[in-house]
C-alpha cells in the first residue's frame, strides 16, 4: 500500500488529518509533479530539482536506501513535499513531512476521467486529494485539466507523466499554480456533503471541499443545489475582497413535507386533499372508494372513471417538481394515465412500464422495471429543472433516468387522476398520491417508500376470507337440491331450443335485470348493481360467458375462455387464475337467485330464469321482428319499446377488449340497416318523432351516417326547427373534419333544401 506524505516545517512525520485546516487547504490548492523514482537517474534527478517545480515523489521500500538523500535535497527548497510509499517511514528531520493515507486521494487518468464523463459516470469521491495520471500529452491538455478542476472542483494535485514528457507536465503544473481560483466546503453538519451541483454551471458536481479556477470574466457566483437540501447562505457572489477567503456553505436537510403542495387521500367513502382548505372543487368522474384489505382506504378506478383535482391544481407542477403514488393496477392496456395536466405532462404506463410524455416531443418510456398487475407498487417521478432530465422510481429505488429533449413547461390546466387529454384511463386502485414543488433526493425517495407502507390487516384479511368461505358453503348448500333437480332438465331444453328470450310488456317487472345498452349493470332482487362489485376481469368473464349463453350459443369451452381473456399464460398458471376467478364470480352471483354460472358437458354457460331480464336478448329479439315486419301497425307497436333500449347508448361503450369486437360490429350494423329500412316504411309527417329518434339512435353507432344526417335535418326544418338542425349540422361537420381531415363536401342549404 502506497503513503502519501507531505513536508511540514518544523516537525516530524505529521498525518495528513492531524494537520491544521490551513495547511491541509494549502496543499488542496497545490499542484506537483509527482516523480517514481524508478524512471529517474540520479542526473536526471539534478535536472528536476534545478528546474525548481513543485515535487511529488513515489517510494517503495526496494530503493529506500537511496530516496532518503533524494528527499533531502527537496527539503531544502520546497515547503511540502509529497510522498508515497509502500513501507512505515522512519526518516526523522527537523521540518517537512506529512502522511497522506490512500483515503485520502482519488487516483485516475485523465484518459479514464474524459470517458466517464462521456458516459455521465460519477468519477470522483469525497477524498480530499487528486493524483492524476497523463498517458499522452497534446496541445488540448491543459484545456481538459481546467475542464476537469471546473466541474469536479478538485485541483489536480499530483501530476505524473512518462518520463520522457516530465517536462512538459512540469509546464502543466506551473500552469495550474498560476492560475487564480476561488475555493471553500460544503458541510452537512460537521461532514463534508457530497454530490452537491452549482446552478449557473451544467455538468459541475463536487463532494465536501471544492476549488475552481476563475475564468477571465470572473465568478459572478456561487449558488449550491441538491436535492433534499437548503443551503446557508444560498448565494455567494466573489469580489477582490473576499476572493482569497475560503466560502462555507451550511446545508440544512429539509423536512420531508417541506414543498409538499398536494396530498390526495380516499377514505370513509370521499376524496381529501389533505394540503387545500377547500376541497369541494374535485370533481368525481365515476371513481369509487373501496376498503383494500392492505392499505385501507382506496380509490378504485374502472369504466373510464377519473378524478379532476379542480381549480386549485391549476397552478402546480412547475419546473422541479416530485410525484408518488401507491398503485395496483387490474389490468394494462397499451396505455394507462395516472395523471395527466394539459400537453406537456403525463405519467403513464405504457405497456407496464412508467412513462412520462410530453404532447409531439417524446414518450419518455422506462423499460427497466414492469408495474406487475394485481400488486400495489409504489412510483414515483421526479424532474429536475437544473439537469433536464426525468428521473424514474419503483419501490423507493431509483430505475432510469432520461434527458429532455426539450426543458418542461408548467402549464394552467387542471390536473387529472387517472386519465389525460388522450383519454387514455387507468384501470385499477390508487392510493396517497403526492405532489412537491421541489426535487426530492434518492434518500429522500426510499423514505417516501418505506415511511408509506402499511402492514396488511392480517386480522381483518383472515376474518373477511373465513366468513367469505361459510356464506359460499351456506349458498351451496341452499342451492344445492334445486339444482341437481333442475340442471339436467333445464340444460337439456337449452341444448335442443333456442333460448325464449323474454320479451317484456310494458306493465311487466323483473325481480333481476342485466343491461348491456349504456353500460354494464347486473341488478339483483334488493335493486343492488353488483357490477360495482365485479372487477374488470370480472366483467369480461361475466359478460363473455353471458354472450356465448344466449342467442342459439350453448356456452364456451374452458380452452376457450382461457385463450381470451388469459392469452400467452402457461396453462397451470392459467388455470389457476381461471379458478380463481370463476370462484369470485359464482360468489358475486350467489345474490342472484335467478342467474346461475354453470359447467356442464365441457362447457360454462350461464343459466337465466324467466323472472331474470337482459336489455340484449330483448334487442336482439325486437330487431328480429322489425327486420321481418311489414305491417305498419305492428312496427308502430314494437319499435318505441326497441327504442327505449336502444337510446341508453351503444353496446359496452366502455369495455374495450378485441374479442368484443365482432359482437358489437354485428349488433350496429344490424341496428343502422334495420334504421335504414324504416327510414323507407315510415311516413316522415306521421311518424316524425320515432323516424328522428330512430336516426338519434343510428348516430350513436355511427356518428358520420349520412342518411341519419339527412333525416334529422329534414324533420327539424320540418318543424321549423332551423337554428337546432343547424347545430346538428356543424357538430357533424365538426366530427367529419375531425375524422378524415377535410371539410365536408355538402353543404347546410342544400341537405336542408330537400
């Protein structure tokens, strides 16, 4: 092991921390040439000493008969003189030497510094001293020596070179010497504080003590950052006066809440910021609030539900600013929004991993870490104003880092939980979502983590799961007899007829009802939707299985479900997750006295009863009937009672999976045709109000239908309605230009001429 030791005058061998501040400063503001003498003649020693250049020499107990008489000489004209060596010195003299334990020194080649910083690679320590390594000089090295002082704040303080350049380096060192430099430390406490930045200066980063040369214009100032710190004083500006005084800086942590501008909580059943007096200004868009057997209150997100944080969160989220949450998303989708503020920001997931975007500049994707589905994660994202850069967070660890291509912009939106101005929803819980005006540190982040966590309600959890298992045993049991006696039966009669699907009468009640028109809704004999109580996988499980159980379908096989709604998964894995799920569904539906889940010869389907009505099967059976119908009465009859259904909106608006597609593409175009055609059988004057809710209808399932437009327009000019069939007519416009790009072609006076 080397020894680095330094001369003091009038003492012995001193220790490099023994030392006086001032003195451990002066040789911080030193630069050496540091000679092994391995690589030098005792003429070449003369021609080194002659020059009278700051030295630094290497010793290693092989020649230690020989440097003791070396160094004697240096002693006679040099204030400090460093050493190293590898061995306990026992050299006593009246003046000059101090030990310098590798602690104590940085040891690099330029070469390695210039590549690291290329690589953004974090190059120096703490250690108060720089021995610097110079493989091959060039004209442009005195420029990367400044460069390095100017953003390591480390002076290079031992300088060694091949022999044969040692003239030059000597010229590198007095060059250094020379130069004016302004210096001071930073301390946390009584310790240096590391990885500290300067505004004003990209790229600057020191640790503890620092120098930096003074460029021709001067200074101007000295302005500390790091995150997670205040500092005392914050500025310091240079002058004549105080240019050769060390400069201290103070920094003081700050308080974990300190620049905490927003904290949203869910409990009892609301929403609360818990920093705005006021929160009557948020805005529920269909969000929920559950209770979640691991973090208690939630908020729970589906059906493209979000939260608008209101007027107030208008004017947060400048530059510098910090955001986590807790999340346990249900499902991913190629996009899903945890927040969204105007254009310029947005932190999603996109495919499972964290992504910030900014609005026709770059989706900032992190693809180190993959939010896991059914798990609560905890993210965070933080933007740094002085680097331009996005920082990413899972777990309370730091996992990527991005660069802006463009610095970020605030802007006076309102800010949006769970969705965006793309409408890209997130589907699943949320909980503690935090936002500071400030960039928090990594400590500071793994604190949010692990301060944040909340043990499971174990009691709870296993009380809730005990009573959840006898209520399944009771309902099997009471089930039990009526469905041995009535399975087969039943199932026989569905596997040779077509289903009756019920058609009600207008004075008819139905103890149970499932709407699919507008919206899922399963509403049992209390009038209970449990809908809300299905989540998303739910849903699609309840409503796949519901589809292939009603219209001449027999049901679908359990291969089938599972490569729909669990593609890719390998089939153990599957079938797990199909148990499970199946199970939590048949619980769901235990309150259902009239809709059974079923699994009879291969195949699941749901058994309906009669008292049971579905807003689909009545569609499907009236649109059969028009389509057949040519009498005019008849139509007259039965499409108000269509229309009705109809009117509650498309089918699943909100259900977004592919394998729905086809079911909904067939049920529009069956409705736009069956439109169609009464456009034909009805008089316009006579039937005016069904012909305009016909069209209504037919613009839901396709808002560019020309013939719906031209019959809206027709009955509204009819009526005198000129000024309403005008805003039909812009608003169609206005989806037209939208859509493809181009005005539309024909013009108001002419639809409205015919």
């Amino acid at each position: 092991m080397f020894l680095v030791l330094p001369l003091v005058l009038k003492a012995e061998i001193v220790k490099f921390d023994a030392l006086s501040d001032s003195l451990r400063r002066e040789l911080r503001m030193s630069s050496f040439l540091f000679v092994d003498y391995h690589a030098f003649e005792e003429s070449d020693m003369d021609k080194l000493f002659a020059a009278q250049i700051p030295l630094a020499f290497q010793i290693d107990s092989a020649n230690s008969s020989s440097w003791e008489d070396r160094l004697g000489r240096s002693l006679r004209q040099q204030k400090l003189i460093p050493v190293i060596a590898d061995f306990e010195l026992s050299f006593s003299t009246s003046n000059k030497l101090v030990v310098i334990t590798p602690d104590q020194l940085d040891q690099m080649s330029l070469k390695q510094w210039e590549k690291d910083t290329l690589t953004h690679q974090k190059a120096f320590t703490i250690r108060e001293l720089l021995q610097l390594r110079i493989d091959h000089q060039t004209e442009g090295t005195l420029a990367s020596l400044m460069k390095l002082w100017r953003l390591s704040g480390k002076m290079p303080n031992f300088l060694s070179a091949n022999y044969a350049d040692w003239e030059q380096t000597a010229d590198l060192v007095t060059a250094l010497n020379k130069h004016p430099k302004i210096f001071g430390v930073v301390l946390d406490g009584e310790k240096p504080l590391e990885n500290v930045n300067w505004k004003g200066y990209p790229g600057r980063n020191t640790n503890g003590c620092f120098s930096f040369p003074i460029p021709a214009g001067g200074v101007n100032n000295l302005v500390p950052y790091k995150a997670g710190y205040q500092f005392s004083p914050d500025i310091i500006m240079d002058s004549p006066v105080n240019l050769h005084f060390p400069k201290l800086f103070k920094a003081v942590k700050l308080a974990a809440d300190y620049g905490l501008t927003d904290h949203f909580i869910f409990k009892n059943g609301e929403i609360y910021n818990t920093k705005r007096p006021d929160n009557e200004d948020i805005l529920n868009h269909g969000v929920r609030f559950v209770e979640d057997p691991e973090r208690g209150g939630v908020a729970w997100f589906e059906d493209r539900a979000y939260l608008d944080a209101g007027i107030q969160s208008r004017t947060i989220l400048h530059p510098n600013f910090t955001i986590t949450a807790w999340i346990k998303p249900t499902e991913l989708d190629n996009n899903n929004s945890i927040l969204g503020k105007g254009r310029d920001f947005v932190m999603k997931l996109h495919d499972g991993g964290l992504t910030y975007t900014m609005q026709g500049v770059k989706d900032y994707w992190n693809k180190n870490v993959r939010i896991p589905v059914d798990h609560w994660t905890f993210i965070g994202l933080v933007h740094s104003e002085y680097n331009n850069q996005i920082s990413f967070y899972v777990n309370g660890e730091l996992v990527g880092q991005e660069q802006l291509v463009h610095p970020y912009k605030e802007s006076d939106y309102t800010l949006l939980i769970g969705s965006n101005l793309w409408e890209e929803f997130f589907v699943g819980y949320m909980d503690e979502v935090k936002i500071w005006e400030r960039e928090l540190s990594d400590a500071e982040m793994l604190e949010q983590y692990t301060g944040t966590q909340v043990e499971p309600k174990r009691y709870a959890y296993y009380w809730a799961w005990a009573a959840l298992f006898f209520l399944v045993l009771w309902i099997l049991f009471r089930n039990y007899i009526r469905v041995r006696q009535q399975l087969l039966k039943r199932r026989e009669k569905h596997s040779k007829e077509e289903p009756q699907l019920i058609i009600p009468e207008p004075s008819q009640t139905f103890q149970e009802k499932v709407s699919f028109f507008g919206g899922l809704k399963l509403i049992n004999e209390t009038n209970e939707n449990l809908a809300l109580k299905l989540s998303p996988k739910l849903k699609q499980l309840f409503i796949l299985i519901f589809l292939h159980s009603v219209d001449g379908q027999q049901g679908i096989s359990t291969k089938q479900l599972s490569g729909i709604l669990w593609p890719g998964m390998s089939p153990q894995k599957a079938k797990n997750t199909r148990g499970t799920n199946i199970q939590n569904l048949k619980t769901v539906l235990a309150s259902c006295s009239h809709i059974r889940l079923v699994f009879q010869n291969k195949l699941w389907f749901l058994e309906i009863d009669e008292p049971c009505y579905s807003d689909y099967a009545d569609a499907l059976c009236r649109v059969r009937r028009l389509e057949q119908a040519d009498d005019l009465s008849a139509i007259e009859t039965e499409l108000p009672r269509l229309l009705a259904i109809l009117k509650k909106g498309s089918l699943l608006p909100n259900m977004n999976e592919s394998w729905l597609d086809p079911y909904i593409s067939r049920t529009s175009d069956r409705i736009i045709d069956l439109g169609i055609k009464l456009f034909q059988l009805l008089d316009q004057k006579k039937h005016a109000d069904l012909i305009y809710e016909v069209a209504e209808v037919i613009s839901l399932h396709d808002p560019l239908n020309e013939p719906a437009l031209q019959k809206k327009l027709n009955i509204l000019t009819q009526d005198g309605k000129l000024g309403l069939a005008r805003s039909v007519y812009d608003h169609f416009k206005k989806l037209y230009f939208e859509m493809y790009q181009e005005d539309y072609p024909k013009d108001f006076k002419i639809l409205t001429s015919r």
